[in-house]
C-alpha cells in the first residue's frame, strides 16, 4: 500500500511494514488505519522515538517532504485514511476552504447543537435574571451547570445570540 522510497527519507523498512500490517482497505478505497489513533481519530506511530501522525509518514513515503507550516489533508474526509491516493497538501486556509466547499462546519446554534446543555426557555430566563439584578453570573452557573464564561456570553449577547 505504501510505495518504498525509504531510502530517501530515512524511513526504515520495518516502519514500512508496521504500517501496512495496521491497514485494511475499505468499500470506498481509503486505507483505514487500525492501530493507535490521537483523540481525534488520526493514526499515529512512533518512529525513531517520536510519534508522528501516520498519513504524514505516508505521504512522505510517496511524495517526499512536507514544507514547514503546510499539513496533509484528507479529501475523503476520513482522518484514519491513508490512502495517498486521498491525500493532498496544503495551507490551514487551504484545509479551511475544502471544510466550507463541503459544509463540514458546524453552523448549529442553540439548543441544536450537539453539545448545549441549556435550552431556549433557560437562557431567556437566565438573562431576565441577571437583568433583574437579583443573581450574580456565579450562582447563574451554579444553577445551570454550566461555566460561568458561558453566562456571561449569554448575558451579553454574544452567545445565543440567535434568541431575542
């Protein structure tokens, strides 16, 4: 799966091997890694002592060196790929504009997106309260559970910001 130009870059055989070994090709042609990945689904391997990120390795083995400051991006979307067939180099804005060309970027605000812990009704109530000068932003957060940075977005307008 990984081509052999090893030699040009000072990456031993036997990384070569551990690398395929931790490979399975799935339905949509990508090079699943299967081995140890980063919290966000990235393979990594030590090589030398260090832990790199294994579609960089890959793409190294293929296409040479990665200059300074530019990543290894994903066109399958798919961060355990590592078919270099699926990868292509580029800036953070580069990375950024293929994000938006495909709308990977999460444009939920509110109660739709997948992590709030408040709902509408809640921050309505929250900022009726602190307007009132009845309750502090700590005992707001207390009471909600959530930090109390969040509050004081909510209260300010800059979060939920969507709600009246």
């Amino acid at each position: 799966m990984i081509s052999e130009l090893s030699d040009i870059i000072h990456i031993r055989e036997e990384t070569i091997a551990r690398i395929n070994s931790n490979l399975r090709l799935d339905d949509n042609g990508c090079f699943i890694w299967t081995g140890i990945a980063t919290d966000c689904g990235y393979g990594k391997i030590k090589v030398i002592g260090q832990t790199c990120l294994v579609h960089r390795i890959v793409w190294i083995c293929t296409n040479g060196s990665i200059p300074y400051g530019l990543l290894i991006c994903h066109k399958c979307d798919v961060p355990q790929c590592c078919n270099p067939a699926h990868l292509f180099i580029g800036t953070h804005k580069d990375n950024a504009n293929d994000r938006d060309t495909k709308n990977r970027q999460s444009h939920q605000k509110g109660m739709s997106h997948a992590s709030s812990i408040l709902t509408d009704s809640a921050v309505t109530e929250i900022r009726i309260r602190y307007n009132s000068s009845a309750v502090t932003q700590q005992v707001l957060s207390d009471e909600y559970g959530v930090s109390r940075s969040q509050i004081c977005r909510i209260v300010n307008r800059k979060g939920w910001s969507h709600l009246a």
